[in-house]
C-alpha cells in the first residue's frame, strides 16, 4: 500500500510539473463572457437588454491567439425582427420575443498596447436557433460577427480579465445583436 501512494504521488508530481512548465499562454483553454444582449433595428429601434451567457472551448496557440468553439444563449425581448406590416397574418408570425442559442467558430488575435494591456479582435461566425422561430424563416440561422475591446494578462499563468463589445449579424431573419460582457478567459 505505502509502496503504491508513492509511486502515485511521484507520478503526480512528475506530471505536474510537465504541465506547469509549458508555455503559461499556449494550450487548452475556456472562456466565460456573462453579459447582455440587446437587438438592434427591427419593429423598434432596439430589445430590451437580456441575460446573455457564453462559453468558449479553445486552444490557444501563442500568447495573441486563439481559436475555440462558442456556445452561448439569451432572448430577443419586446422587439419583432421586422417592422409591422398591417398584414394580419405576416405580423403574428413576426414574434417580439425568442430565444436564441448560438453556437459559433472564433478566432482571436491580440494587439498588445502596454505591458499587460491588450486589445483582442475576434471573429466569429456559425449559427443560431430561434425559438419560437420568427417569419417561419427556419430554426436554424447563420450569423457572423465580430468583438473587441480591453483585456489584461494577469501574472497567474494564463489567467486573462476584460471586457468585450460584440457584434452579430443574424441572417434569415435580419436581425443584428450586440453583446457587451466581462471576459474570464484561462489556459490550462
């Protein structure tokens, strides 16, 4: 039995200490983005500001970038995606409230601007899923979009802080989304 733990917390430490002596910005990596979600244009000029919620599966390749798999989920509220019509029938399918689950590729680059200041540009792009669905356009609605703003390394290995404003056009229903969020990004 002792021989065993040994032999275990010699594994672990050896392992461990692999793992910390890699590059501290290059690996595996998740990113957490709470924020809001508000439309714009539409029946009214704008939604009202919804939870939004993302997650980011990536890998980071440098210090600059990094590539991942976006999920992420919020409502359009109190604003149809086009503008009323009179048509009776055509407006009633025009829904002013929907959810939407997106689930999108992103790659981001960082311009450094200090010492630990930078700023990321990301690009995304992929789809979204109405629910109820607007304009019976489909459940399924590619989008793309792009985010920036300020962030800071931290001294914690792999540890990033900032905060993002996004862009997103929704085709199909013609919508375009903006989401502002705080950024909490680590590679493992």
């Amino acid at each position: 039995m002792f021989r065993k733990t040994v032999i275990f917390l010699l594994f672990t430490f050896v392992f461990s200490s692999f793992l910390y002596a890699a590059e501290p910005y290059k690996g595996l990596s998740s990113e957490i983005n709470p924020g809001i979600l508000f439309t714009i244009g539409g029946n009214k000029s704008n939604s009202n500001s919804e939870p939004f919620f993302n997650f980011i599966l990536g890998y980071s390749f440098s210090k600059s970038s990094m590539a991942g798999l976006s999920l992420s989920a919020s409502m359009v509220s109190n604003n149809a995606v086009e503008k009323k019509t009179g048509d009776i029938e055509k407006d009633r399918l025009n829904y002013d409230n929907f959810t939407l689950t997106f689930m999108n590729v992103a790659y981001q680059y960082k311009i450094g601007v200090g010492p630990e200041l930078f700023v990321p540009v990301k690009v995304f792009g992929g789809g979204a899923i109405a629910s109820p669905v607007p304009n019976n356009k489909g459940s399924f609605l590619p989008d793309f979009g792009l985010a920036t703003g300020i962030g800071y390394d931290s001294y914690r290995k792999g540890l990033q802080l900032g905060v993002e404003f996004a862009f997103s056009y929704i085709l199909n229903i013609n919508a375009k989304a903006a989401m502002i969020y705080p950024t909490i990004k680590y590679v493992f």
